[in-house]
C-alpha cells in the first residue's frame, strides 16, 4: 500500500486547520461540572486572605494562603478566569483544581515581571543592562518572553571552563545571529540584541539590548524562574482549566512518589523551561523543561493528558519517563497512560513516553503497560525560542529505549498528525509492532529533513541507529524495519509553503 505523497501544502492546511479548531476550543474550554464531595475554596486576585474562601464572595487572595487550608482529599480549589497569580503552586492528595467565572483561564505564573525602567540599570558594557533584584542560584531565569512572544532573550551560559554552549544560529523573533560557542566569563562577553547571562555567583540578571533601558522600551516582560510552576502530590489529582505559564522548569511536574489517578485536562501551558539542571562532568551544560512530565523510578498508574494546549516549550510538551536503576524498588512500572486530543505547538518534542534502565544486571522489570497515545497535533517541532538548545533535535514522537531492558505490553501511537519538525519525525529505537504500535498517524515533514533514529534491529533494539533522509525510498525501508504501514508520510518542498514561515 502506497503511504508516500508528494504535497504543496493542501493537504497539510487541511490538517493544520483541524488543529487550529481544536486549540481554539481548548483555549475557550467553559467551566467543567465536577461532583465534588468535599468543601469547595474559592480565590481571586481581589479575595482575602483572612476569608474563609467557601464561596465566592467570600474569596482567598493568595495560593500561598492555600498552604494554611485544611485541604482534604475529596475538596477542591477554584481559581476565578481572568486572574493571575505569579506564585507556585502545590497539589495536594486527592484534590480538584479547576476555574470558575468568565474569561480567560486563570493564570498561574512562575515569573518575575521585567517591566519597568526603575527595575534596571546601565552596566559599564555598552547596550548591557542589569536587572535590579537578586536572583539566587535556584532560580536560575531560563526565559524571556517580551510583549507577549513577538520577540525572546537567547540565554548564554558559562561552563566551568568559562566557555559558552555553542547554540548555532539563533533566532530571537527579530532577527538571527550565532550565539555561543566562544570563551565567557561574564556580561562584559554578550554581544548579541537580547542575549541574556543570569550570573549565579552574583545572583545578577543581564541583558543586551540595543533599544535602551528594556524596562522601558518593552511593554510587556516576563522572567521566567527555575522551579516547577505546578507541582507536588499526584495521587487522585485533577487539574482543569488552568494557564501555566512562565516557568524555567516544567510546568506540570516533580512528583517525587507514585502517580495514580492524575488528569489534566483542558489546560494552556505556555513558555515553559530554560532553566540550568545541571552541568555533565564534560562540562556541557544541561538545562530542561517540560510542559507536564512525570518522572521517577515510583512509576504511575492513571496518567491522563487530555485536551491540553503547549505552546513553546524549551524540550517536550507530555511525557512520562525515567533513567537510573530503580534505586530500592523492584520495578519501575508505567501503567495506563492517556494523551488524548492536545495540540503541541512550537516545542522541541511533542509526545514522549520512555525508560531507560542504566544497570540492566539488576534484574528489575522496567514495564511500560496500556499505554494509549492518540488524536494529539504536533505542530512546528524544534521551532520557536526553543531553537536556541545546542542540541536540536526536534521530533513528533520520543521513544527512545536505549539499552533494551524495557517490557512493552499494549502500547499504541494512533491518529497522531505531526506538522512539520526541524529535524526529525521520531526518535525510536524500537518500532517493531511487539514494541509500539503505530497506526493511522499522518506527518507532513520538508524535504532534507530526516525520519528519525532506529536501530538496524528493531525487533531487539540492538545495531548502529539508523538515521535516514526523509525520502519514498527510506520510508518504505523505515515501513519494513517496523514502521506500521497505514502511516501516511507527505513530503513538502522547502520554504514553499504559504503562511507558515518559520525561522
């Protein structure tokens, strides 16, 4: 069956218009009815904290101020639409958090506002400015979004050779340059318009900008700080109807015990990631961020992602995984995992579940079980700020499996419609129909672009990764390897399609 065309764009418009009307839709999902048995709390940004928050007139100001509530597992939390909160927020067991009201979702944020020309400072370096607070080592700014995402910082860090990641030609919104690559000590080294340095000995914030003091000039400025924005327990969770946006880290995430019963639905998660994780004993610098995630060797049973919307997201939009030995634990298991009906837009990957078990003597069962991936749009993979990572890469799908130590039981990728990546279509070592089932998935990727990575043997992982040009004649090899043949592969020439230039 004949699963390779040629396309000027009509059909990928055709596709890309069924994304639009799903995001439009996440984006104005109403109020969802939920049968709560517990007590209802209700915070607004114009609440009280000495409220009781029962109702809402009666409204708390502050998430802080949900940490001295009493929350019980059955309860649940109601932001009002419209407001924003720049504070953290922590789950708690057994708890429904969703919105009420009219508007907008509410907006959690995990930034600092960078508007306002008091808030900065010439340096002695001309067109370098300093930000006026601290900002300690832990909250390591891993992005800037500037008036709403028409343009973004290019974050240069410093190894410990005093060198910077060489991240290639970067695009920043306005224009494109090289940035990295060269020795760095310090904000007296940045060069390029919206470079930015967060000195972490220093706990000083620097940007390059050649418009004057940007507290000034840009209307709108946010700093996004390392930490996840969401966090916390994820047993019997609901998340609705919530805009996280602005973090450094993840935007949904760290949960250090067992995942059982989580869902977040109807959720927007926006300019996600950058943050420094760490530095590798090479000396190459690590930085990270996820849209949701869950990661852990507690594994999950009931991690449900559904009609989510990510939008630039420095590394993948949902995912699950874990690397290490399992520690003290038997096994590592990841049990019935749902994406469902999101649209990832503009991230470095958008759908990824994977394990990897880094001593594979130990004998524990590293499982991956009901795993049902479908109905998701990957839009513009390893494009957006994100592109400026060292390490691009960018995919519809990672399955990465290294070391073949993982146990697959009913895992499934279908209706999966992937729109256009920089670099590949899917990172998977094993395609082979007793590893992941791939079926009725349709990619739209340019010509020069490459399918991905398997192994020469798929069916057990092992042999030099493959890694083939995206043509008819590799994808009929790739098809054989494992590839289900109902995926429908179209190939468009580059840079010629109307509407969707992107940098």
């Amino acid at each position: 069956m004949k699963n390779f065309y040629h396309d000027d764009g009509t059909v990928m418009k055709e596709y890309l218009d069924r994304a639009n009307a799903l995001k439009k839709s996440i984006l104005n999902s109403p109020n969802t009815e939920f049968d709560i048995n517990g007590t209802k709390y209700y915070i607004s940004a114009d609440g009280n904290d000495e409220n009781d928050g029962k109702s809402p007139e009666t409204a708390i100001a502050t998430i802080a101020h949900l940490a001295d509530i009493e929350l019980l597992p059955g309860d649940a939390v109601y932001f009002r639409r419209g407001d924003t909160w720049r504070e953290l927020l922590t789950l708690k067991e057994g708890i429904t958090y969703t919105a009420y009201g009219e508007g907008e979702k509410p907006r959690i944020l995990g930034s600092l506002d960078g508007v306002g020309g008091e808030k900065w400072s010439k340096t002695d370096k001309e067109n370098v400015w300093v930000f006026h607070e601290l900002i300690p080592e832990d909250r390591d700014i891993g992005n800037i979004c500037i008036n709403h995402g028409k343009c973004w910082g290019i974050k240069v860090s410093r190894n410990g050779l005093n060198r910077a990641p060489d991240s290639k030609v970067v695009f920043n919104g306005i224009e494109k340059f090289y940035s990295g690559g060269h020795d760095f000590y310090g904000y007296q080294d940045l060069k390029n318009n919206l470079e930015f340095f967060h000195d972490l000995r220093e706990k000083k914030l620097y940007l390059y900008c050649t418009y004057g003091n940007p507290g000034e000039y840009f209307e709108h400025m946010e700093l996004a700080r390392k930490r996840h924005v969401v966090s916390g327990c994820g047993k019997n969770v609901m998340i609705d109807n919530l805009a996280v946006m602005h973090g450094g880290s993840h935007g949904i995430a760290g949960f250090a015990g067992r995942l059982e019963n989580f869902t977040v639905q109807n959720c927007y998660l926006a300019w996600i990631g950058g943050s420094i994780q760490f530095e590798t004993e090479n000396h190459t610098i690590v930085r990270l961020g996820n849209a949701i995630e869950k990661y852990g060797s507690t594994g999950c049973d009931g991690y449900y992602i559904r009609n989510c919307y990510s939008y630039q997201i420095y590394d993948c939009a949902y995912t699950v995984q874990y690397q290490g030995d399992a520690e003290n634990r038997e096994d590592c298991i990841f049990k019935n995992v749902e994406y469902a009906n999101n649209v990832a837009e503009k991230c470095n990957t958008g759908l990824e579940v994977w394990q990897r078990n880094t001593n594979p003597s130990n004998n524990k069962r590293f499982v991956i079980e009901n795993m049902n991936l479908h109905d998701n749009y990957s839009l513009y993979l390893g494009y957006g700020w994100g592109n400026q990572r060292p390490n691009k890469d960018g995919n519809f799908f990672y399955g990465e499996t290294a070391l073949n130590t993982t146990e697959y039981i009913n895992c499934t990728v279908e209706r999966h419609y992937g729109i256009l990546s920089s670099c590949y279509a899917l990172l998977v070592r094993n395609i082979a129909p007793d590893k992941y089932n791939f079926h009725d998935n349709v990619y739209f990727l340019e010509e020069g672009r490459k399918i991905g990575g398997v192994c020469e043997n798929p069916n057990d992982g092992t042999g030099a990764v493959w890694q083939p040009d995206f043509n008819e004649e590799s994808v009929a090899e790739f098809t054989r390897r494992g590839g289900e043949p109902g995926t429908v592969w179209y190939s468009l020439k580059k840079q010629n399609i109307e509407g969707y230039g992107l940098q």
